[in-house]
C-alpha cells in the first residue's frame, strides 16, 4: 500500500512538474480556420515530414507570431523552443519540441493555451499544404481544433494517474479521484495503526518501513526480560495481526469483486468461487487472464462444447480450462457434471 501511495505522489509530481514533448501541429483531414480561411486540404504527412527531413532544419516555435510580425520590423523575435522531429499520427501532424529555458519557463506557468501554425501552400482550392514553416504559442488560435497545450498535460497526468492506481485505460478522472480518496484513507489507517505500535513498543517516532518490522522481529526473539512482559507482547502480536488484515483487505475486496462479476458473466461456476478468490489474492493478474480467456455459459449452454459422456475422457478444451484454475482434471470432471446436472 505505502509503494502505490508513493507511486503516486510520483506520477502526480511528474505531471504537474512538466511541459509537453509534443506539440499537435496540424489535423490528418480538411480543414478551415476560424476565420474562414482555407479550405486547406488534408495534409499529405508523409510528404511534409520528408521535406523536413531533406531540410534538416529545425522550427521554431514563437509567441504570437513574433517572427512574422516583430522580427519583420526589426524587433526581437526569439524562439522559445525548436520543433527537432515531425511525426504522423492518426490525428494529424505532430512536433517533438526541445524548450528553451524561457520557453519551458513560459509553457509550464500556462500563459498560453493554444497553438497556431503557419506554413505554405498551394494557390488554389482546396489549398494544399506544402510546407510547414514554424508555430507560435496563442491564446486566440486561428485552428481551434488543435489539442491545447494543457490539454496535453492534463491528459498526460491522468494517464499516468491510471497506471499509478493500477486502474484500466478507460477510467475517469471521477473514478480516478475516488481511487485516490480510497487509498487515501487506508493510508491514514495505516498510519494510525504504525503509530499505535510504536507507542506499544516503545519506537522512536521515527522508525517506519522496514525499520519498524526489524524492531517487532527484534522484540520477537526470547529473552527472559521479555518473559516478564507478555502482555506488551500480546499487545504487539494484536497490532500487527490488525495491519496483515488491513493490506489484505483491499486485496480481498478487489478479489471478490473480480469473481463475482466472472460468476455474473458465466465464465466461473458458483461452486468454484471461493477457490477463484483464494487464487486471485495471490496472483490477480493471472487470474483475470484466465478469466477473460474462458468461455461464458450465458452465452448459449455450454459454451458450445458438451459435457463429456459418463467414463469418457475430458475434452482438449476442458483440459486446458481445468489446467488454467489449476485444478485436477478427475475433479473439474466431477464438478462439471454436477453443475450440468441442475436446472440452469
């Protein structure tokens, strides 16, 4: 528990601390601007990425168009970061930027929002993009559609949340903040619990983790001043039973939770819950692979494989599910031909 709290704080300060890598430069299909330009054809991003290439020159990146509107008249007009690699993605055209210390400086104190590119084109409707030149740092973006920049950032600390909390790709930023607010509280628990123990023994505020667990085995061992103080001992032996049940609760909850939705779906038998519980406790991601690889009996009878005749051997089917729950194939035999027997 204390490793996935730290984890977290991790992913949180990593993602509040840091400026995109990437900037989205232009979309994959036909475009206009917000003030009616265009219409831009979709861009051919393999042509554009091998002119860069060819080039071998990196981009800028400016505020508000510095390099064509001040730098034109003479005024300074510096780069606050530098498009070094183009790539194609599904979305359109996108920018690996190195910052500038100004530029980092800028981007992470969000004093801008949005981006606005600007490159060559065709004369003629739809206009084709030919090449793209550079992009500024906007808060009145002619190309609306772009991922803003703390879009990015956000979308990047939420992910990085998802693998901190060990939650699947598809989790909101609601349920991600309830996970927090969970784990939180268990935290908390904890640490009353470890607190209260290094009162009962004696420990110096300070002594957490491994230290704290060195210090309960010490006071473990048998001496004869220790005979004279079971209590404490009792007390002791109490405290820590109270934290093994504590970390061991939330995986039995997530275990219970994994094999009941299983047993709803109809890929787990009810007589094999508690034995599906036991096992997930110990190893969940291998359990929840078996899970999603066995067959649902919702889904028409048996799956479509049949129960096997009275003596006959277990099909390669069955076989293989009762080697994946670990179970021997003469008693999943057994149990499947119980099960079958009720009126399902």
């Amino acid at each position: 528990m204390l490793k996935n709290i730290n984890a977290l704080l991790i992913a949180i300060q990593s993602a509040d601390g840091t400026v995109p890598d990437w900037l989205h430069l232009l979309p994959a299909t036909e475009f206009k601007g917000v003030d009616g330009r265009g219409p831009y054809a979709a861009p051919d991003l393999a042509a554009l990425i091998a002119t860069f290439t060819a080039e071998g020159r990196k981009l800028p990146v400016d505020e508000n168009h510095s390099i064509d509107l001040a730098g034109k008249s003479g005024h300074p007009s510096p780069a606050r970061g530098w498009i070094v690699e183009l790539q194609a993605r599904e979305d359109g055209l996108w920018g690996r930027v190195e910052w500038t210390s100004e530029g980092e400086t800028i981007v992470r104190g969000k004093s801008y929002g949005y981006l606005s590119p600007v490159f060559l084109h065709s004369a003629a409707k739809p206009y084709k993009i030919a090449k793209v030149l550079r992009v500024a740092l906007t808060n009145d973006p002619n190309l609306d559609f772009l991922t803003s920049l703390h879009h990015q950032q956000e979308s990047d600390m939420l992910e990085q949340l998802r693998k901190a909390l060990g939650l699947p790709e598809t989790a909101t930023e609601a349920e991600a903040l309830s996970a927090i607010s969970t784990m939180h509280a268990e935290h908390q628990a904890q640490t009353a619990l470890m607190g209260k123990i290094r009162v009962a023994t004696g420990l110096a505020a300070d002594v957490t983790g491994d230290a704290l667990v060195t210090a309960l085995q010490s006071r473990g061992k048998v001496t004869a001043a220790e005979a004279e103080n079971a209590e404490l001992k009792t007390t002791v032996t109490s405290l820590q039973s109270q934290l093994t049940t504590l970390i061991s609760t939330h995986a039995r909850d997530k275990a219970v939770s994994v094999v009941e939705e299983a047993v709803k779906a109809g890929k787990i038998v009810p007589a094999l819950k508690d034995h599906m519980i036991a096992r997930h406790m110990k190893d969940p991601a291998e359990v929840e692979k078996e899970i999603a690889l066995l067959p649902s009996i919702n889904a028409g009878g048996l799956g479509g494989h049949r129960e096997p005749e009275a003596g006959a051997a277990l099909s390669a089917e069955d076989k293989q599910i009762a080697a994946m729950m670990g179970i021997d194939e003469k008693i999943f035999a057994d149990r499947s031909k119980a099960l079958h027997g009720k009126d399902l």
